[in-house]
C-alpha cells in the first residue's frame, strides 16, 4: 500500500517538475550542464530518501528470507501488472521531460529519462525478493519493462506518444469487506482497489489519419481493461468485516470508448501546459461500452 502511493506521489512530483520549467524547443536543444545536475541530484536525492524509507518503515516489520523468486501472475486478474506498467510508463514520461530541460540530446532524454521508472522500480522488486511477504516477480518485471518500452519505443520510432497509457478509477462496494487489503480511505482505495482500476491505450486519431481535415488533432479512441468481483489475489474469502462475505462473481471488462488527448490542446499558458500534462495521464470520462468476459454488453453515459 505505502509502496504505491509513493509511486503515484513520485509521478506527480515529476509531473510538476518538469511542467513547471520553461516550455523546451526540442529542436534547437542547448545542453545546459547546470540543469543536468539540478535534474540528476535532485532525483538522485529523492530516490535515496525513499528507498530509505521504504527499508526503515516498510520493511522493517515483516520477514527477511534471502532473495527468492515467486509467481504472483495470476493474481488480482493481472491488473497489479497493468498497474505496474502504468508506473513505469509514467515515470518514464515525467523523465523525458525533465531530460529534455536540461538540452542532452533527444535520443540520451529518451533512453536517461525513459528509463528511470524502470531502474526505480527494479530496486523496488528486488529489496521484494529478500522477504517472504513478496518475493522477486518475474511477471512484475516483464510488466515493469513493458510499461517503459510502450513509451521508449514511442519516442524513438515517432518522436510522440500515439498510443498513450492512461488510468481512470471509480468507487465500488467491495472496500468495505475487506478494507484492509482494499483500502479504508479514499485515496487507499484508488490505489489498492483493483476492482475500480481501469486502465486504458488511448490512440490518438489524427496521429494515424493526418490527411483528414475534420478531425480535431485532440480527438483519440481508447481501449480499457478492467476486473471485477475480487476481495482476494485469487479466491475471494468467506468471511471480512462484519461476518459473511456476499458471495461475487469474478469477471473481466473490456471497454471502448471516446477520449481527450490533451497534450495536443495547444496554448501558450505555462499553468495550462501543466494542467494539461497532469491531465494527459487520465482517462477522460465520456461515453463508453462495457464488454463483460460474461458475455454483457453496457453502455455507460460517462464512465471513470
């Protein structure tokens, strides 16, 4: 739990970061070894002090074992991996962007500042790989991989995000039955609540048909993932809070719908460029269809 709200704290702070510079001409790059520094020490600092953290407070009451491998694969209808490679691929965002303020060329921004989620959260699974609670997960690390390369191989091949990663969330009733694996709070439970998690590619339309004259250049399509039913990783148990559990189904979601690239809404307010950057990294609530592994079909008039 702790583990993924500093996640998510990490994020936002290089969202504010890098957003809050002066916006970057990246095609008349200025290396500016002072920047670099400020970049580098600052998230080199900011890496020690949580991994400090996590070693001293997280760590310290559970069971050190040595390093060991686990398969948690089919855990939570996988949408801890989509979650970790949401992570990565946002990380690695935030770290381009930095990299592009400091003027190092385009492909040293990509490759430094795409991979920084990637290298943090590698430290995170291994330290996991020392305790029996976790343990190293090999399909953590594919997810971690996969969420930084969705972004590196962006770059690389288009110089932009046609496909970006993008993560919505809305309340549901499970928390209550068990709070303490999904979350007493709010805000617990938009990170440990896996049944309200969404997460959605969103593909920017004028991107792949830049010829057509009607389409706005921030119109996108997105496809989502989701899974409900779940109190436990596997299995749902009998029993929570307040005595016998209800008995739910456990279902995938597929979903389809209309979203707002906001990264291509243009204008010239630094505020607005931030706002907008943040934004980018959510889904936007429009209309949408539900495709069930049940074999249902829902229309939601505006789904989170």
């Amino acid at each position: 739990m702790l583990k993924k709200i500093i996640f998510i704290l990490i994020a936002v702070f290089f969202a504010v970061y890098a957003k809050s510079q002066s916006p970057v001409d990246t095609s008349a790059r200025e290396y500016k070894p002072v920047r670099l520094g400020i970049v580098g020490g600052g998230a080199g600092l900011f890496y020690a002090g949580i991994m400090t953290g996590l070693t001293t407070v997280w760590y310290e009451d559970n069971n050190y074992v040595g390093f060991h491998l686990t398969n948690d694969n089919d855990g939570w209808m996988q949408i801890d991996k989509f979650g970790h490679a949401y992570t990565t691929y946002l990380m690695g965002r935030m770290g381009k962007s930095a990299m592009d303020w400091t003027g190092v060329s385009r492909k040293k921004a990509i490759w430094w500042g795409g991979s920084y989620g990637f290298l943090f959260m590698t430290t995170i699974e291994v330290i996991d790989g020392h305790y029996s609670e976790w343990g190293f997960s090999m399909g953590d690390m594919l997810a971690n991989a996969a969420g930084s390369m969705l972004f590196i191989g962006q770059e690389l091949a288009f110089d932009k995000q046609i496909l970006t990663y993008k993560f919505s969330y809305h309340h549901t009733e499970y928390a209550q039955y068990k709070p303490g694996s999904l979350g007493t709070t709010d805000l617990e439970r938009v990170i440990a609540d896996y049944n309200g998690q969404t997460f959605w590619l969103s593909l920017n339309l004028k991107d792949v048909m830049p010829r057509n004259k009607y389409l706005p250049s921030w119109l996108s399509v997105a496809g989502g993932y989701g899974a409900n039913g779940m109190l436990g990783a596997t299995t749902n148990p009998k029993y929570g809070v307040g005595g016998e559990i209800p008995h739910f189904d456990r279902y995938r979601s597929y979903y389809l719908s209309l979203d707002i690239d906001f990264d291509k809404i243009k204008t010239r307010s630094k505020f607005l460029k931030s706002t907008f950057f943040f934004l980018n990294m959510l889904k936007f609530p429009l209309p949408t269809v539900e495709f069930t592994s049940q074999g249902n079909t829902i229309f939601h008039p505006f789904y989170f």
